[in-house]
C-alpha cells in the first residue's frame, strides 16, 4: 500500500466525527463518518505511513487549522511516533513548493503535497476528504503521476 499525504481537510472532516461542533466541516454526518473511518483505519496500519515534507511545512498548516484535542491532529501526532516519512521539497522565495509546469494553476497551499507527492508518486498518495480543487486539476495531476485518493 501507498504511503499517504493526508491533506488538511481529511483531518478536519474526521475530526467533526467526534467534536461535532468543529465550524469549518459542512460534510453530512454519514460522509463524516466515511472519513473518520478511512483515517482510523491509516492510524491503525503501521504499514502506511504518513508523508510530511522535510520542513514540516505541511505538519504546521495542520496545526495552524487543528488543535490537539482534535482527533485528526491526534492521528498525526501518532503517525510522528511510529510510521513517519518525510520528502525533500523546494520552495520559492514566497514559501510555496515549487512544482513542474503544468501544476502551476494547483491552489498555493497544496502545491507542499503535490511536490511531496512527485518525490515518489509510485509509492504516496495524496488523501482528500472535501476539496475540490483536487478533482478539478486531476488530468493535470495524472500526467505527472500524482494519485489523488477521493474519500468523498
């Protein structure tokens, strides 16, 4: 199986699971569940690990959104202690990853784990809950590569 960059909005969706007052899920409860369940079952896998760029860029956009009471900021946290990689990524002066043409038009905060993603795209995928940003640059993704997993 595939290692995994887990973006941001997989853990907040799977987080509402359990504090159902999170404000910024507006996923139905059952599609809530689809992802609290996808990601209870990755924290529980010790063969798949959690991708994170060398700089940790990506692990600080999950703390500047989750708090540590939350359970997809907990997932994380015990991904750290036991089932870690971590992929070089370049950056530009403007502290966004630097990808290849063609991926330019990619959301400036995503651009981390599309460039994580191009440093194995054989063996890590990129996890999405509720964005559709990924959906949108899919045909612009698969032609370097990158595999976007749709939860939802």
């Amino acid at each position: 199986m595939a290692d995994c960059l887990v973006d941001t909005n997989v853990l907040i969706v799977a987080s509402a699971a359990v504090e159902p007052r999170y404000a910024d899920v507006t996923v139905d409860e059952r599609r809530v569940e689809v992802v609290f369940d996808w990601l209870r079952q990755f924290r529980d896998d010790d063969g798949r690990r959690l991708v994170l760029d060398e700089l940790w860029k990506i692990y600080d956009e999950y703390n500047n959104k989750l708090g540590a009471q939350h359970f997809g900021l907990q997932v994380v946290h015990h991904k750290l202690q036991s089932c870690l990689r971590t992929v070089p990524v370049d950056y530009d002066a403007d502290g966004f990853a630097r990808v290849p043409p063609g991926l330019e038009v990619i959301d400036n905060s995503d651009k981390k784990f599309v460039a994580a993603a191009l440093a194995s795209p054989a063996d890590i995928h990129i996890v999405n809950a509720a964005d559709s940003d990924w959906r949108e640059q899919a045909d612009a993704l698969g032609e370097h590569g990158v595999v976007v997993v749709e939860l939802l």
